[in-house]
C-alpha cells in the first residue's frame, strides 16, 4: 500500500466481511464511522441485504450516507435514490415457477421476491423464514407470488438449504438464461437485471459524490462483491473470502472474524495527509 492515500470513499459487503459469524457489527465500528467522518471519509454498505435490515443492523446513521442495497439493484445517498434496475412482472414469474419447479423435483428450496421496501415469501414454514429474517426486516407471507402486483421488483432471491451452486444455482440460471444470476451466498442465488451489479451501484454513487476510484476502497468476501474491485484503487479480500475475490483483490485483509475492515480501515485512515 502506498505510505500515503488520498481515501474518500470505504465500500464494504456486510455478511462474511463486515460483520462476525453471528452477523454482528464489529464492536470499533461506531468510533471508526466517528473518525472517519471526521477526516470527510464517507461510509457505504454495499451488500445483497434489504435496506430495511441495514438499517436495522448497522443503525440509521448509515441514511446520511450512500447506501448500496439488494446487491447493487439500487443506490441511495443522503435517503435519496439515485438509481433503480427492475424486474418485469413476465421475468419475475418466469423465475417463481422456475423454484416451484424445483420444489416439485423434491429441492429443498424457497423464493424471495424483493422490492425497494418489502421482501415476499410464499413459502412459511420456521426454518425458510429464519433464513430470510437474517436479511429482510420487512417481510410479507402471501399464498402466491405470481398474483402480487409485481411492479416494483429489484430481484428473487432464491435459498436453497443444500449447496446452491450444486443444483438450484445452475437449474435456476437454465430457467431464465436471458437475466443475471448472482451466487450471493453459500446458499443464496440471486436473479436480477443484466444491468445491476455492486459494481455498477458504486459507479453511480462516485459520480453523484465526486469520488474517484483511486479515492476509493473496497472490502469483499464473495462472488457478488467481485464487480466492486474494478472501481477501487484499494481493493482487499477478507482472509476468508471466495478464491474468485482473493485473485482479484489487490490486498488481503484479516478475515472477518477477526475485524478485518475495521482494522484496516482504521490503517488507512492513519496513512492520510497531514490535516485530513
């Protein structure tokens, strides 16, 4: 790393990155936001979590901020939306009976339908709805997904309690090959617009914040982090992170389990200029 950076702009994936094996916020993180505030560095959560349970897990200080939700499907900064990449209501129901497919195949697999402020779940029972309550504060049970309005639709997420990218992952991805499929997770696919990506959220948000990329770090542990590095001159891959997002990083940092962002962040805040 350079002995001095020019750093306006920190970047970090939430679950395997920022936060522990229990998905708890690292204990330095409110007094790292504080410093780095104070040095006119600004934070973005940039994760596949629904904004309502970012706000939820990281406090609503994150609403002065650029706010990256849904996997890159939407950007916000200062509560404002900057951009949006839908769905259409044909798309949607393509990838819901794609995972009823699936189901009937004897998978042990479940949909989410994401909008900007609400997820939709048709399926109830306690152990699927756990999972989703890990990243979707607010959640609706309906008793069918093709009949929502479907107007408002950022992505399905689909979890699979196997592998994904064993079978649903790949079976998901033949159903609907005109549209992008996102390995979000160990067990999470995510089905979205060829447009979105993480990578093209933060595009946005350095060009609404007059931010460069050389001004910008990134911190990433799995496949959809992967687009971020391409936009940042400090990249870091957790310790342990995907094979594909340590090959692309520039730097490693301690893994998550370990408080790798707020310990190197905290590096990078003491390696700015003299009066920054």
């Amino acid at each position: 790393m350079p002995a001095e950076i020019d750093l306006r702009l920190v970047v970090t994936d939430m679950d395997g990155t920022l936060l522990d094996e229990d998905s708890r916020p690292p204990a330095g993180l409110s007094a790292l936001m504080d410093r780095m505030r104070a040095h006119g560095v600004a934070f973005c959560p940039a994760s596949g979590r629904q904004l309502a349970n970012l706000r939820a897990v990281l406090g609503p200080g994150i609403d002065d901020g650029p706010v990256i939700p849904e996997n890159g499907l939407f950007s916000l900064v200062g509560g404002v939306e900057l951009h949006s990449d839908l769905l259409s209501r044909e798309q949607v129901v393509r990838v819901i009976e794609a995972v009823r497919a699936l189901r009937t195949r004897g998978g042990d697999v479940g949909a989410v339908v994401a909008t900007r402020h609400m997820a939709y779940t048709e399926r109830g029972d306690e152990p699927f709805t756990a999972q989703v309550a890990n990243y979707y504060e607010q959640r609706a049970l309906v008793p069918d997904l093709a009949a929502l309005p479907l107007d408002d639709v950022l992505k399905v997420a689909v979890y699979d309690f196997e592998v994904a990218e064993r079978e649903s992952g790949p079976r998901v991805r033949q159903a609907v090959p005109d549209l992008q499929t996102v390995a979000s997770g160990l067990h999470w696919t995510d089905v979205m617009s060829p447009l979105g990506s993480k990578g093209r959220a933060l595009r946005i948000v350095q060009e609404h914040l007059g931010v460069s990329p050389e001004q910008t770090a990134v911190f990433g542990d799995y496949l959809n982090d992967l687009e971020l590095y391409a936009c940042a001159g400090l990249g870091f891959a957790m310790a342990n992170a995907h094979p594909g997002i340590l090959q692309a990083a520039q730097y490693v940092a301690p893994a998550n389990t370990q408080d790798g962002v707020v310990r190197t962040v905290s590096l990078l805040l003491d390696r700015l200029p003299a009066g920054r």
